[in-house]
C-alpha cells in the first residue's frame, strides 16, 4: 500500500515538527506570534497553524520521489487525530 499523498504518516510529523524545532533553536525567524521560549512547543504551535516552512519529499518503493502538499496534509493529520500532534 502506497500511503496518500494527502496525509503524513507519525514518523513525518515528528520529523516535521523536530526539524522545524531544530531550526528553531539555531536562530531562524518564528512565524507566530507567542511567548513560548520552548522551540518545540513553538514548532507544535506553527504545525497547528499549518505554516510550518519545509517540504516533504517521499521515496516511493519504486524509486520515485513525489512532493506532499504539506499544508493539506497537516490540515488532514489536524482532523483525523483531533487537533493534536
């Protein structure tokens, strides 16, 4: 089964969210408006508001990559799992 390119698996969203955090914590401009220091949580944050800057390449099992739509993707992993990440 090939996964849709309209949903990220969990593995991705930690990956999304950790490097996101990473970049974070090495300087890069926030794009919400908080006063959380943590940059996790800061990178929780802008996946809820889906502006999370990165895209996603997926390797398919015939050596294809394809782009995911990201922000359709979060929105889609946003309510299937209830808003939580």
């Amino acid at each position: 089964m090939i996964w849709p390119n309209d949903r990220l698996t969990r593995f991705e969203v930690a990956r999304l969210v950790s490097a996101r955090a990473l970049q974070i914590a090495l300087g890069a401009p926030v794009f919400v408006k908080t006063v959380e220091l943590s940059p996790i949580n800061t990178s929780k944050l802008e996946f809820k508001e889906k502006i999370i800057p990165i895209t996603v390449k997926r390797k398919l099992p015939d050596g294809k990559e394809t782009v995911i739509d990201v922000k359709k993707a979060i929105e889609n992993w946003l309510v299937d799992n209830k808003g939580e990440i």
